[in-house]
C-alpha cells in the first residue's frame, strides 16, 4: 500500500473534477475509477503522470476493487440522481459495493462528501420530513459508516461555485427574473459553503487520519434563508434584486416545473433539490473547524469568486459534466454502451430500422481551418442554420423534463469526449478529422449527429469533402412518426449548416451540399 496513493470514485462528476487536480498538484498519486476513461482523459490534467485513470463503475463490486488496488484513502464523489429510475436503490446498492470493494482493496479509509439534512431522530434515523434526496444521501453516509472500512462522512449543504447545480439555478433565477414566485422554502434556513472550502475539507481528513469514523457537518459562516441568499448573489453580481413573493400553494412540483423552464440545470437534478430545500440544513456539529481549520468564505466572497472564475474561462467542472460517453449500439465500431441506450430497438414490426439522413459539401479548403469552425458548433456561436427552430426545439423539450437548449458548453473554442453541448452529449472528437454527438433530448428513440472530415480529389486539385451524418433508431410507432415528421425539415436545415460552416470557415464550395446514398456516393 502506497500511502501518497489515493482512489477518487466520480472524478468526473462536479466536486471529484476539482479534487483530483488539487491533489495531483500536492503530490499525491491519484487512481481515478470512471465509467469513461476517455471523457477523463479529454480534461487539461488527464494526462498528469500521477493519474491512473481506470475503467470502474459503482454497480459492479469486481471493478471496484481492481481500481482501489493500492490505495490508501478512497474518497467516495457519487450519487445517481440520474434521468430514471429509483436513484435511492441505486445509491444503496452502490455504497454496499463501494464498502466491500474498499475492503477487498485493502483502503484504510473512506471520505464521503453528503448532505446535511434536519430532521435526525434520536436512534440516528431520518426523520420522515426529509426529502428524498437527503434521505439518500444520509442513508449512504450510515452504510459506509457501518463497513469493514472506517469511514469519513462530511455533510455539506449547498455548494456556492461556478457550475454546481445549486450555483446555476441561483443563477438563473436572480439574472432572468424580476419578480419571483415561490413557495414558502424561500424563508428556510441553509448554510451555504463555497467549492473551495469544501476541496480545503476534504484534503483536511485525507491528512487527519483523527477524523476516520466520524461523522461531521460543514458548512461557510452564516445562516440565511434562500431568500436572503438570492439577494446576496445579486449583490455580488451588481444587478438588481428580484421582488419575492412566497405563496403557500406553490408546491415543489411546480416549482421544479418552472425553475426548470428557466434554468440550464437539467430537470432530474431540480425536482430532488427543489424537494430538499423545504428542509433546514444547518451545522449543528461544529468539530470540522478544529479538525480541519481553514479560513471559510462568506457567501457574498464565495459568489463573487464563482462570478469571477466563470468570467476567466470555463469552470474546471460543472453539474453538465455528468453523462456517459459512449455510443449507441447501432454505430459499428464504437464503444458499447450500457442498457439505456441500447434499449430503444423494437421487432420488425414496431419499427426496428435505423434511419440515416446524410449530406455533404466539398470545400477549398484544408481541414484544420475548417475543423476550427466545426468545433465551435453550439453554445453562442449556434448550430448555423436554423437557431431559432433549435431554441424551440430545446423549450419543447424543457416543457416534458428534457435538458433543454441552455446548456451551453464548457469552452467556446475545444470539445473533448463527455462534454455537454446544448442539448447533445460529445461522444467522441478527433481534432481534425471528426466529431460525434448524442441526443439528449426527449425523443423516442436514440438519435446522433456526427460532422467528418476528410482529404479528397476534386477537378485535379485537392479539397476536403465535410459529412454531415445523422442517425436514429427509432422506439416504437411513435418513433417512426418522429422520424417523418422531422424527416422534411432535416431536407433544409442539414445543408444549411453545411453552407454555413463553409462560410464561417472562409473556405470556398467546390460542390454541393448534396445528400449521400447509403454506399456514400451523391443523391
């Protein structure tokens, strides 16, 4: 055991994408389990000759354990509020796995990053006012704790930085609304903690090995009510405060509704922290600031900082970053990936066919200056044709709990695997030559759309022939009607934003766009 060796399970998420650079820089070795290595290896410290990064999943034990191998700390970054399914069942089966596989590993300790949540009962159990989602949280926090290795349980609250889900729905809100109607969580109280105290806690217990098996609060130094937290952001962001009105019959439900209208953060991560704001959470454990000390930032420091650091460039991590990279299995050749996207087949008779609709243009032009326009797709640049039809497109699917249109990407100019771009998710990108996406709006069935490069002879002289290839397996008859119904719009838009993408490139068009045959010849 290697005691500079530590293991981070969720290094892609919001929080595990600031620790393991911090730790790479203080030395340590870090082995980083992720479900996709190359998303990891796309970040600007992927290739640091201290990182291991290792193919590992929370759902299988045996993965687990390989990757811990070595370790001496492991720090524990995941929860599945994914897009379906009982996240709380998958949050218990997970923690099981990680308490054993550490054991089998032979890791000396656990640190797990949870939530802070009221409603504690004297024999340790939640109380039945607890949300779900803190009820999770907390329930993971006792399984670890209860293991064969000693764990490290910080309970935080909401997290002040730029790209955390609670940041950017704060966000939004403050920046977009001038009145605002909620429901009375507005008037509850949270202790608010900056990302940055949050890295300097948990490097804190990786470095007191006093703090193994204890449970302990942490938070920033003031107690406020959401309200007075909304206030304080527009404050630090030098605009106006919006006018809040609190209406006791404004259910979380419709207020997850709205707020997911009109922020970015997608919708299966609003209804369970709208649902957990009805509940205080307070530090009532104050042994962290001996354990642990650092200088805390206050609210107004933290948002400013978060502003601030959003200005610079791209976030280190945000709450986008959560997603699989990987390809449906309908592209040959390509990752595999897990059931939920395999699962959109149907019999013959329902519509088992993957439809294809694919254009391209020959251009005067070599391909790096063209790639320079194709890797600034989405975002403020915009699809190129059509943007206004996209922005529809993305408020109708906000309306029916999809991620919507307001994404954005990460940075302006680069694109690596595993990024979110709009309402798409980048699977793979070579600089260049190619780059592939995958639909992550609501659509019956499982679409993608990948833009090509590639060398060509036209009329004697060289050019380069850009491919616009779509696919989409569709679900069901509901499917196939999507299909066709979209299918005379895809006619106009797809060589539209081939057209664009030539002339934002500079680069003369020597042919087309014309629409590609299935054995890539012209339509």
């Amino acid at each position: 055991m290697e005691p500079g060796t530590v293991f981070i399970a969720g290094a892609t998420g919001y929080v595990g994408g600031r620790l393991a650079p911090l730790l790479l820089a203080r030395g340590y070795t870090v082995h980083a389990g992720v479900r996709s290595p190359r998303k990891l290896a796309a970040r600007p410290w992927g290739a640091h000759p201290k990182l291991k990064i290792l193919p590992a999943d929370v759902s299988n034990r045996d993965s687990l354990a390989k990757a811990m191998r070595g370790c001496a700390v492991a720090f524990y970054l995941v929860h599945s509020m994914g897009a379906g399914g009982d996240f709380a069942q998958a949050d218990r089966e997970a923690a099981e796995n990680m308490a054993q596989a550490a054991a089998e590993a032979g890791v000396s300790r656990i640190i797990y990053l949870s939530g802070l949540g009221g409603g504690e009962t004297d024999s340790g159990q939640d109380g039945p006012e607890l949300s779900e989602h803190l009820r999770s949280r907390s329930e993971v926090g006792r399984i670890l704790s209860a293991g064969p290795v000693p764990a490290t349980v910080l309970r935080a609250a909401i997290i002040l930085g730029s790209g955390s889900a609670s940041f950017e729905i704060i966000r939004s809100l403050v920046e977009r609304l001038p009145v605002m109607l909620t429901p009375r969580w507005v008037r509850t109280r949270c202790q608010p903690i900056a990302i940055s105290n949050v890295l300097g806690y948990l490097l804190g217990c990786l470095e007191n090995p006093a703090t193994a098996g204890l449970t302990l609060d942490i938070g920033g130094p003031e107690v406020i009510t959401y309200g007075e937290l909304f206030r304080i952001f527009a404050r630090a962001a030098g605009i106006r405060a919006p006018l809040v009105i609190p209406l006791p019959f404004l259910t979380p439900t419709l207020s997850a509704f709205w707020v997911n209208l009109i922020t970015p953060v997608p919708a299966h991560l609003i209804r369970p922290l709208i649902e957990g704001l009805r509940n205080e959470v307070v530090c009532h454990d104050r042994r962290i600031l001996d354990l642990a000390p650092q200088k805390l930032l206050s609210c107004f420091d933290a948002i400013a900082l978060a502003l601030s650091e959003a200005e610079q460039g791209p976030a280190p991590s945000c709450c986008f970053d959560a997603g699989h990279a990987c390809a449906p299995d309908f592209l040959p050749g390509r990752t595999q990936c897990p059931a939920e996207w395999t699962k959109a087949g149907d019999a013959p008779f329902a519509g088992g066919v993957l439809f294809t609709a694919d254009y391209a243009v020959t251009l005067d032009a070599p391909p790096a200056r063209i790639w320079d326009a194709v890797a600034r797709i989405g975002g403020d640049t915009g699809w190129y044709a059509g943007d206004i039809l996209w922005r529809i497109r993305g408020l109708a699917d906000k309306l029916v709990g999809g991620p919507g249109h307001m994404r954005g990407r990460r940075d302006p100019e680069a694109l690596g695997p595993g990024d979110a771009l709009d309402f798409w998710r980048v699977l793979d990108v070579e600089p260049g030559k190619r780059l592939l996406l995958l639909a992550e709006m609501k659509v019956p069935g499982a679409a993608t759309l990948e833009l090509t490069l590639s060398p060509v002879s036209f009329a004697g002289q060289e050019a380069t022939r850009l491919s616009l290839l779509t696919s989409f397996r569709p679900r069901g008859l509901w499917g196939l009607w999507y299909w066709w119904s979209m299918y005379p719009a895809h006619g106009l838009l797809f060589p539209a934003m081939l057209r664009n993408i030539a002339r934002a490139a500079h680069a003369p068009v020597l042919d087309g766009p014309f629409k590609l045959m299935a054995h890539g010849g012209h339509g």
